[in-house]
C-alpha cells in the first residue's frame, strides 16, 4: 500500500487513479451536501471532526462504497 517515497496508494480494484479520484470526490461532495442540507433542515451547526474527503476514502478502502460499470447498450 506504500510505495518508497512513503506516500499512500490505495488499491485501484481495477480502476484508473483518475477514475478513483473522481469517485472520491463524488462521494465527498454528495456526503458534504448531506451535512449541508441537514444544517440548513435543523438550523444548526454541525463541526466536522473528520473531512468529507476522508470519509469518502475510508468508505472505499473498508468495501462499503464501490462502483461497478455497466456498458451502454447499442440500440
């Protein structure tokens, strides 16, 4: 999971580096408009203890969010 400069590379499960961000990043923003709207639904404040971004990833890495292709069929 380390490469030698120590950095992180998380396992692609047959994606691209580019197609995982973009799942990532999906995913943090879907759960980042959650928080937004239940702020705005309760008139509160909710604090983030943990980025949206990093939920994002540690649901990816623990098997609890994926992604699966389905080619579009040719009529």
């Amino acid at each position: 999971m380390e490469d030698k400069s120590g950095l992180f590379t998380p396992p692609l499960g047959g994606l691209t580096k580019y197609e995982l961000v973009l799942l990532i990043s999906k995913r943090a923003h879907y759960l980042n408009q959650m928080r937004i709207d239940l702020q705005k639904k309760y008139r509160v404040h909710l604090i983030e203890k943990v980025k949206p971004t990093m939920v994002a990833l540690k649901e990816y890495l623990n098997g609890e969010y994926g992604y699966t292709y389905e080619p579009e069929e040719k009529q």
